[in-house]
C-alpha cells in the first residue's frame, strides 16, 4: 500500500498501477473545489490575479493539503509537477501553475488530472437564507 500520511490517503499499489485519469486544460470541479484555467504562462508569476505572492512553493513528495477534510473526511491533495501559491481570500485558496503535470486527489472524488498551464483553486459557494456560504463537501 502507498500511503500519504499528512493527508491519510492510503491506495493499493495495483490499482495507482491500473489508474487513468484524463488531462484537462479547462474549468473542472471536485467536489466542493473550482479548478479555474487562467490565461498566461505556467512559468508567469502573475497569471491575471494582480498584485500578490510570487511564484509558489514546488509541489512534491506526498503533495499538498489544499483543504483539509472536516470530521474525519477525505482532503483534497494536489501531487504532480506543479508550483503551489496560496491566496489570501476565503474563496481562492490560491493559484498552481502545472508544468507538465498534476493530479488532484480525495479518496470520495474522481480524481482530476491538470494539463500544463495556471489555474485558480476556489472554494465553491451557494446561496443560503442567510447569504452566501461555502459549500460542505
């Protein structure tokens, strides 16, 4: 079994083997999460979102946490050849920029597979009687 210990996901080495997952360049969702492509260059330290935090930490080993699962549930991981910036709103949990490839992961989603480019990672929203909130996944 390979096992990511920050996040808890554990997967049999047969099926990681057996594992397809398809490339995309555009919008997708898991679960709660928005994956948004943004205009530009991987490699741009801006890709649109103005003024803010350089260019990321480099994704490696057992990934990065991008949400953490609430009561014991799964979290999302971002794994692959990525950079990682964190944003500072609610919403936009901040900005990876896939150099050739990556993969984010949770064991009650299919996982998605990012094309080379930018992308926003946002916290979906719905509306509630008593305004917007996020969404529980």
């Amino acid at each position: 079994m390979s096992e990511t210990p920050e996040a808890r996901v554990a997967t049999p080495d047969a099926v990681l083997a057996d594992l397809s997952v398809p490339l995309w360049s555009g919008l997708q969702r898991q679960g709660d999460l928005l994956v948004i492509p943004l205009d530009g260059d991987p490699g741009d330290p801006d890709p649109g979102l103005g003024p803010g935090p350089g260019p990321g930490d480099q994704v490696s080993g057992p990934g990065v946490v991008l949400v953490r699962g609430e009561s014991g549930g799964g979290s999302h991981v971002l794994v692959g050849d990525a950079t990682w910036t964190p944003a500072e709103e609610h919403a936009d949990l901040g900005v990876v920029r896939v150099v050739t490839t990556a993969y984010l992961m949770h064991p009650e989603h299919a996982a998605l597979g990012l094309a080379a480019g930018p992308y926003l990672v946002r916290r979906q929203r719905e509306q509630a009687p008593s305004g917007p909130r996020l969404v529980a996944d």
